[in-house]
C-alpha cells in the first residue's frame, strides 16, 4: 500500500495578506480560525480479480462480424449474422423508369479498410439467405439460424478478399471501404421494383415490411484467416435508362442517344431492427489455464470478464478515522494495470472496459443502459502508462457513505467487461471546455482483443479536504 498525504493550510494564514491594509473589514475572520487539509490517499490495492466464463452474451452491434480465424492463445473465432432489413419508404426514382429496365439487385457488404483481424489476402466465400420466419426478440450470440431459412436456396453468393492491392493509385487512396457485392436473381430485382410501384404501403414500417420479408442471414461458407468488421449492409437496385444529347455538328443539330446507369438504396441493416451477431468462440488452452490459475483475463467477443472486489469498506473505515464533520470528498479514481497477451494474428487489447455491478450486468445491456458512474464506469486505456482509467467514482463512494447501512457484498462487487462507447462532445462557447457524454455502450465486438489484467496492483487514488475549527 502507498499512501501519500499533504496541503495543510492554517485558515488564519489566509488573512496576512489582508494585515498591512487597514480598509479591509476582519468581520467573519475569527469563523476562519482553523486548518484545511487536503488529503490524497494513494492505495495499491488487490482487486481479488477471477476470470468467468460467458457463454451467451448479448450480441447486438452497430456493426456485423463475418469470417474465421484459429490464433494461437485466443483461440477459435467463427462469426456469422442474421438482421431484419429497414426498408426506404419510396423508391426514390423517376416515375418514368419501367421494370424492363431493372437491371440487377445486389447485396453491398462494406468493409472500412484496415478493419479486420487476419490475413487480408486470404480468400473467403460468402453466402446470402433469406428468412424464412420471424426472428425472435431475445435473440444473442448463442442463436442457431437453423430452421429460419432454407439452407438449399442462397439467394446469391460471393467470393472475395479484403486487400485493395488489386486498385489503380488513384481508388486505392480514395476509397475507404472494400465493397463487396452479392447478386441476386433478376426475378426478384424487378419483383420488389413493382411491389414499390403497386403496394408501397408495406415499406412504410420496418414491422410491416418484415411480415412480408423476415430478413437475411450471411455466413461464410468457404475460408478461414480473417475476420471482417461490416460497416454496412446495404441492397442497391440498379437501373438503366436513356436521354437524347444536343449537339451542333456542321452547323447542324444533331441529337445523340445517350444510356445512364444509375442505382438506389432499397434496404439495409441498421441498428433500429432486429439482428445479432453469430457468434462461436472457444478460448485457447492456454487462456483456459490462464483462469484455472486464478490469473484476470478479459476477452472478446465474449468469452472471459473478470469480477472484482471494490475496497470502499477500506476506503470509507480510513477516512472514518479522522474527525470528517466538515469533510468534502473531491474525487475517487481507480486505475488498473493492462498486459498484452501475444498472438499471431497480433490481436491487442480492448479500448474500454466497462465496470458494472455484477448484479446489474445483464440488465444493463439488456436495457441499452450508459454508465451512470454510481453503480457503472468506463475506462479508457492509457498507451503511454500501459493501464485502464477510471476517472469518476466520487458519486459511488458517496453514496456508500451518505447511506448509513452496512456495506454488502453486492457494494463491491463488479464485472469488468470489454465494450465499444458511441460518445459525442460539447464544446462550451464561454470556457472552451469539452464535455464527453456517453450515447452508446454495447459488449466490444469491433474486433477479437484479449487482456491480462493485473488485478493485483490496481491503484485507486482518494482526494478529500476536512476542516479542524480552532
């Protein structure tokens, strides 16, 4: 334990530098009579960090994971997804266009580049189906698509890779994504383009449209090596249509034939329907005995979090000691050291780990809670000093305090889990300072990642400032 105290200041001392000036009034000086001290606890603390296994998770996301790898001490990763479609509400071109000029309908699954785990040239082979029924609202990580869709007719399939070595210099530094495109039958293409004409009502709500068309399902169907995060699935109807082009050739009009392709969004994935992540993942050997062992590991997706024993009895029985009438707690933090657990695919550690009372966890993701930094915190991982911070407990701690019971074992005990934050930031207009609010946090499945978490050695640091009256 490392413990650092300082800052007395005599109150009276304040008032010297109001000595030499006989116009200021010393009314209220003898209330200041007195000592303030602000205290800074330095703990090095053992959190009695153990490693649980997790199954089933809920695997919703704004994004889709499709591929597989095997990595030496992560393990085995096999990810496949399924979604209801959010449907335009018109089709959104010309009324003039007929369905004979429907010239294909395609599956766009985009990739931002660099946004996979593995082997970029390996080559892989995906499979499109459609949903025979509807998807269950408790859908996670564990769902089996078996019976929700009719294994022996895919609507389309594609063979691909994720490297952009195959583009000219000028694509290569212009686009961001790696498209991958599905085509499906022309019979459906021109059928869904006269459902839009005829009988738009059914596109109007997600839930309607969804009676009539389940949703897909995509899996990989050939390859291992990679694992690719999806930005977006996006369907395209593409579309063909002709105008006459005016030129003076010889001082004459001439008018020319021209041909147009065009193309408009008809459905996508998005995180207002219903859809999971696929999800199989069984940990190495060696990250098994890791937990056997009784070390703290974390993994994603899913797989290992960690529990820990919070020591705010210590914390509140410490500053209990003192005579605190007239204390004001400033601000309890806590970081936690982080070691990188090698791999072959170079797997690293998850950006943020969400801290959430063990009895809550499941509510908190079930609801799509945010971290309330009472009862929930996130921190971030700090490169340069190796370790996760966790900025903001002065609420948890003072609950504890202001609540008079005894501290329960449910108080202090919480899971640490890997999680992916949406945030967005205020600016103020008079001091400049930036605000960060949390609008998101989802289980992290933005890529695997893994962690050795040295529970041992957390350093939680306890700022408080009391008052001795003379």
């Amino acid at each position: 334990m490392k413990r650092s105290r300082y800052l007395a200041i005599p109150a009276a001392a304040l008032l010297l530098l109001q000595a030499c000036d006989d116009d200021v009034s010393g009314i209220g000086s003898s209330l200041s009579q007195g000592e303030v001290t602000i205290t800074v606890d330095s703990l090095e603390h053992n959190l009695r960090g153990r490693s649980v296994y997790q199954e089933q998770f809920d695997s919703r996301s704004t994004t889709n994971l499709l591929g597989r790898i095997s990595a030496n001490n992560y393990g085995t990763l096999k990810c496949s997804f399924v979604g209801q479609l959010m449907p335009a509400t018109s089709l959104g071109i010309n009324d003039s266009i007929m369905a004979t000029q429907v010239d294909s309908l395609q599956m766009v699954v985009s990739v931002a580049r660099g946004n996979l785990t593995g082997d970029s040239l390996a080559p892989q082979r995906l499979k499109l189906f459609a949903l025979t029924k509807q998807l269950p609202s408790d859908i996670s990580n564990k769902f089996d698509p078996t019976g929700y869709y009719d294994a022996s007719k895919p609507l389309g399939e594609a063979t691909y890779t994720l490297t952009s070595l195959s583009k000219n210099d000028s694509s290569f530094y212009k686009d961001k994504y790696i498209n991958i495109h599905v085509k499906l039958p022309d019979e459906d293409a021109r059928r869904l383009f006269l459902a839009y004409k005829d009988n738009s009502a059914i596109f109007q709500w997600p839930q309607t449209f969804a009676q009539k068309f389940p949703g897909i399902y995509v899996e990989q169907s050939f390859g291992r090596g990679c694992i690719a995060n999806i930005s977006m699935v996006n369907f395209q109807l593409y579309y063909h249509y002709s105008s006459t082009k005016e030129e003076i050739i010889d001082d004459e009009v001439v008018y020319t034939p021209v041909a147009h392709r065009d193309s408009t969004s008809l459905f996508r994935i998005t995180p207002e329907v219903t859809g999971a992540n696929c999800i199989s993942y069984e940990p190495s050997e060696m990250l098994h005995r890791m937990a056997a062992e009784g070390k703290s590991i974390v993994t994603s997706p899913g797989g290992y979090v960690t529990r820990i024993t919070f020591p705010a009895k210590e914390i509140i029985d410490d500053y209990n000691r003192h005579d605190n009438s007239l204390g004001i707690v400033s601000n309890l933090t806590f970081a936690l050291p982080v070691n990188k657990i090698e791999n072959e695919y170079g797997i690293g550690l998850p950006p943020t780990l969400l801290m959430v009372k063990t009895s809550e966890m499941d509510e908190f993701f079930r609801e799509n809670k945010i971290p309330d930094d009472k009862t929930s915190f996130w921190g971030s991982y700090d490169s340069s000093r190796g370790r996760y911070n966790f900025t903001s407990m002065r609420d948890y701690i003072i609950s504890l305090m202001e609540n008079g019971k005894e501290i329960t074992d449910d108080d202090v005990d919480f899971t640490l889990v890997p999680v992916n934050l949406v945030t967005e930031s205020e600016t103020n207009s008079y001091t400049g300072v930036v605000t960060t609010y949390v609008t998101r946090c989802a289980p992290y499945m933005l890529s695997p990642a893994m962690a050795l978490l040295d529970t041992e050695h957390a350093v939680i640091v306890f700022t408080y400032s009391t008052q001795t009256m003379k």
